[in-house]
C-alpha cells in the first residue's frame, strides 16, 4: 500500500518592549547622537544595490551558527531520526561529535524550512478545526523527544507537509503519502498508544508553544495528511515553461480550474486492521537500536540496517564515516 523550527510570531508588544525602560526624563544630546547611529546607516557611506553572492555568504554563515546550536544542545532522537535519519549520523549527533563544519550543505533549506514553517502557521491559526495542536510528546526513557502537528479527537491524527510540485504531483496521482512521512506519523501514533503517561508526566518540561498531549487515552485509527505545493523545485524539470505546464496539468487532475487553494490536498489513510504493524515494528526497533548504541558507547557497524547511504552528501559527519 505505501512505498524541522517554527518561526517565533509576536503578537504582544510587551514581550519586545519594557515599558518600564520609558521614561519622561531629558535625554542628552550626546545619548540620542548614539542610539541613533546605532539604528540609521551612515549616510556619508555609498550603498550597494542587494548582492545575491553577498546573501549566499550570510545564510552561509548564518547556517553555521544555526546548526551549531542545535548540534550543542540536542538530546533526543528526534522523529525526523525515525522517520528517515542515518542511524550513524543519529549516534554521533546524540554524542555531540564534533564536525569539521557545521554549514548546510544546499543553502536553501533555511528558506525551504522557513516556507514550510509559514504554510503549517497559516492553516493551523486560520482553522478550527483540529482539537490539539504543535502535540509535545517527549519521552526520556526512550530518549525521545518529537512534536505532532494536529489531533483531531483521540483518533484522527494529522500531519501538514509542504512539498515541491513534482512531489505533490506522485501524491495526488498515486493518492498514497511520501514514506518518510507516513514512517514520521506512524512514530506519533506508537507513542500515543504506548507512552502516553510518561508523555504527559507534569514533571517533564516542553518547548514553549507546545501542549502535552490533552486526552488519557488515544486511539489513532486515521491519518490525516495535508500536502501544500510551496514551491516549483524540481529536479526532472528543465525549464521554466515546463514548470507552468506541469502546474496546469495538476489543476486539471484536481477538476478545478479556479480553485484558489488547488496547491492544498489532504490524503487520509486508514491504520486500522494491524495494517500499521509492520512500519510500527520498524520504529521500535530503530528506537532499541539508536538507544542500545548510545548505551553501549558504540558505533552501528556499516551493515546495520538502518544506515541509508542516500544521506551522505548532506551529512555533517561524512568526513568522520566510514560508509562509503
């Protein structure tokens, strides 16, 4: 049948400003010449027109910075790592390897990352109708620690993915979900079921703008799966003309030709039946194994299953492996 961080919004003032730092006190000259020069360019410098080389070595650098803290503070397997992660890359984030660079190695991701944060923002505080969202479900004797998007009662659990349009084009023709995806949900719906009470344990503490899972008891028989074309990406594609006629004819496989939301689709799959065992059993073996290498002080030697030679080229620690 089957084949990342949020953008902070503030919406209160008060969490930028103290209004106690406001008073009705003169303010000297000589104060106001500095906080000024502090906020407005100088205007004796001549100014260039926006450089994207320049732009490319900023969220070069900005990358490094971002992946370092990360790197630095990480702790738990994330769902991502279940999902589709190297189990060698896993173990050496969680031992806090250091790597030769911790710059990204296809620069759009951030902005990749940061469209996907917007898209799961819009649907998410423009509708009501899902009961729980941005679900904290951390689990420290797993060493677990990942974030569902949405609940909707105790059994419908729902996933928003942003996706190129040659992605989305494979889903909605094929009406099955990306496996990394459905492997990332199945992991959500495994520790519903099973470590539902230490999830909800009030001494662990979550991320901020996160909820503990509301219900005692959850039952998942369907997952829901929200699909957004963000962008027009696509390595099968050679030119930009092409791009609009595979966008035409994905308008014209949905029936609709003035639809303004014809980049959004869901894709609901039932798990009932034991139909979720398998991909239950992948979890929670990679879950023992992640954690009885990290137990162990060990390496997972180069035939375990788990190791996908696909992830080298984005790997911060291909220097440091040797799969090959």
């Amino acid at each position: 049948m089957l084949g990342g961080e949020r953008v902070t919004e503030f919406n209160d003032l008060s969490k930028l400003l103290n209004i106690s730092d406001f008073t009705t006190e003169k303010i000297e000259p000589k104060k106001i010449e500095e906080v000024q020069s502090q906020i407005m360019p100088d205007s004796n410098l001549v100014h260039e027109p926006f450089n994207i080389d320049k732009f490319t070595q900023e969220i070069y650098d900005k990358s490094i910075n971002r992946n370092q803290l990360y790197r630095e503070h990480v702790q738990n397997i994330s769902a991502y790592d279940l999902a589709s992660g190297c189990i060698k890359e896993i173990v050496y984030k969680l031992n806090n390897t250091p790597v030769e660079s911790f710059a990204d190695k296809w620069l759009p991701i951030m902005m990749r990352s940061t469209i996907g944060s917007a898209i799961h923002n819009f649907i998410q505080s423009n509708s009501k109708q899902f009961t729980e969202t941005e679900v904290s479900l951390k689990v420290p004797s797993l060493r677990l620690s990942v974030r569902l998007d949405n609940l909707i009662g105790q059994n419908i659990l729902v996933e928003i993915k942003s996706c190129t349009y040659s992605d989305y084009e494979k889903i909605i023709t094929s009406r099955k979900p990306r496996i990394s995806d459905f492997y990332q949900t199945i992991a959500y719906k495994y520790l519903l079921e099973n470590h539902l009470k230490e999830a909800k344990d009030p001494k662990i503490k979550i991320r901020e703008g996160t909820s503990k899972p509301y219900y005692d008891s959850y039952k998942i028989n369907t997952i829901q799966f929200i699909y957004v074309a963000h962008d027009m990406i696509a390595t099968d594609v050679d030119s930009f003309g092409e791009i609009l006629n595979r966008i035409k004819e994905i308008k014209r496989m949905l029936h609709s030709k003035s639809n303004s939301f014809f980049f959004i689709t869901t894709l609901a799959v039932d798990v009932t039946n034991n139909i979720a065992d398998p991909y239950i059993n992948f979890i929670k073996s990679k879950i023992e194994k992640i954690n009885y290498y990290l137990d162990n002080n060990l390496m997972p030697p180069n035939d375990d299953p788990f190791i996908d030679k696909k992830k080298c080229f984005f790997c911060m620690y291909k220097q440091l492996c040797d799969v090959k």
